[in-house]
C-alpha cells in the first residue's frame, strides 16, 4: 500500500472510530462511559499474552472491556495504540492485543491459534477491573478478519467492531499454503489467493471462486451481539467493501429480525462506508451526531443510510 493510501486509510478508520464509540455506548446502559482525561497503560506477558492494557486512570467500578488488534504489521503498532488510548480515554479498559511479531508470537500469518484470543478474554474477565460481562473485540484489517472470526468462535463477546475486513479466511502468504488461523491445532478452512497479478486482483480473483471454498467464510451469523463493519471504498490493499457486504448479506440472511444503519464518510482523497447490524431493533441517536462537527476547513460529507 502506497503512503498516501496507507494515510488516507488510518483517517478513514480514525473517523469511523466516533461511530464505534458510539455504538458501544448503545449496546447497554452502563456501556455508556463518559470521556475521561489521564489513562493508565499497563505491560501484559500473563497466559503468553503480548499485550498492553489502558485503563482510565480514575476508575471507580469495573469497566466495559474492549480487545483491540491492528493488521498484518503486528507488534503494538502506534495506531492501534492510539486507538486503545482512545477507548480507555471514554471509559474502557482496552487491551491492545499483538498476535504476530512479537516475543513468543509467530513472525508470519500462518496458523494464529484463536485459543490466543481466547486467553486474551479469559484474563481480562478474569481482571479485577473488568466487567466479565461487559467483553467486545475491535480490528481493523486482518485484525478485523481476527475480531470476526474469534467472535463467531466465542460467545462471551457482546459487541464487534470490524474495519476494512475480510470474509473469510485466506490461505498465508508463503509458498507452503495453509490456512492464516488455526483451532484445537487444526486448520480452519481457507480461501486460496487467485492467480492474476496486483494486490486488489488476486484478492478479487480468489473470491470469485468462493463458491467452491464455502467452508472459509467465516460464519458472522454465530456471533452474540451487535456487529459493525467499516469499509474503504478506495481501499487499495484488499476489497474491503466487497467483503464487508458479504458478511453484512450473511448476517442479514441468517439473523432475523435485523436492525441495519448504513452510513458513509467522504473527506478529499478518502472514501469509507459502514453498516452497524444488530439482531433487536435499536433506537440510536441521528447518525450526524456520532462523530465530532467537520472542521470549517475540511469539506467533509456524511451520508447516512435508510435504516431497514
């Protein structure tokens, strides 16, 4: 991805983030925190975790919590740093989670155990800040993918947030093709890359023959609360919107009755969309309002879409 893509993609996703926060204030009454000040940040290794926990540093009962994981960089990368920051600054604990490039981590996207995820949950639950009832995971790009699938895995996450994602999961990046994620030490069923060149093309390729891996779509319809996913519509690494409408029509077509806004952001240069589902219908505030007023030199359009 191109440094002006690569930008342009971080501001759609910083946008997006109001919307997030917003739609976790929704989920329950006391998932709605007020913005707070000073954060605290906190090194985690337990479990073999790579990890570092903010919390709102005057926090008075136990906190809705949040995982958050970034894409195919790996590490505590800075942007999804800031995002963690973030969540905790409005009353969170967010755990940014690393799941490759780390101490202990694989260096590759090659057969991520989800149990990793998992053991994640399982201390924050276990946290003696934290609401175990109160658990939801956000990703954006392979992270989205990972917050996708581990929540279909798992029931104790009541909310998803999913950026520029995928549908399914991809075979890896090496000669030796397998699945990116794994299972009980087992392969999860995999998507194979198409065979035409460019990034966009071998992605586009691959789920044009979707229909003869079924099995790799990840199944969004399992997933215990509600979900939102953000797209790029110029996203120039993968076709993020293309499969972030597949796992929309999916939820639509198995989850009955849903509860759908769609909505869009256009800025000079970035384009991004999102739908949030829910399976109740939910009474939500004017999507105009979840994101902080334009600057008056920064021409912005915000579309909001028909609820169904």
């Amino acid at each position: 991805m191109s440094r002006g893509a690569s930008s342009s993609l971080t501001q759609c996703v910083s946008k997006a983030l109001a919307v997030a926060l917003a739609l976790l204030s929704t989920t329950a009454s006391a998932f709605g925190q007020s913005p707070v000040r000073l954060t605290t940040k906190t090194s985690v290794t337990a479990n073999g975790l790579v990890a570092e926990l903010y919390t709102p540093a005057d926090a008075q009962e136990r906190l809705p919590a949040l995982i958050v994981l970034g894409g195919s960089r790996g590490g505590l990368d800075e942007r999804t740093a800031w995002e963690a920051k973030t969540f905790a600054e409005h009353g969170y604990a967010a755990l940014h989670l690393a799941y490759i490039v780390g101490p202990g981590l694989p260096t590759a996207l090659h057969l991520i155990p989800l149990e990793y995820f998992k053991a994640a949950s399982d201390w924050l639950r276990a946290h003696p800040d934290v609401d175990p009832n109160r658990i939801g995971i956000v990703g954006t790009s392979i992270g989205g993918l990972a917050a996708l699938l581990v929540a279909a895995h798992y029931p104790e996450f009541k909310v998803v947030v999913s950026a520029v994602p995928s549908s399914v999961v991809w075979s890896t990046f090496s000669s030796a093709r397998t699945s990116m994620f794994s299972l009980a030490g087992q392969p999860l069923p995999y998507l194979p890359y198409g065979v035409i060149g460019g990034s966009q093309n071998l992605y586009d390729d691959g789920l044009n023959a979707l229909a003869r891996h079924p099995d790799a779509i990840i199944p969004v319809e399992q997933i215990q609360g509600p979900l939102m996913v953000i797209c790029g519509k110029l996203d120039s690494l993968w076709p993020s919107c293309r499969m972030s409408a597949q796992s929309s029509l999916a939820w639509r077509l198995t989850s009955s009755p849903t509860h759908i806004n769609s909505w869009s952001i256009q800025m000079p240069g970035i384009r991004c969309s999102g739908r949030l589902l829910r399976r109740k219908a939910l009474s939500l505030p004017p999507l105009e309002t979840w994101a902080a007023a334009p600057s008056a030199t920064t021409p912005r359009e915000w579309i909001p879409g028909r609820r169904q």
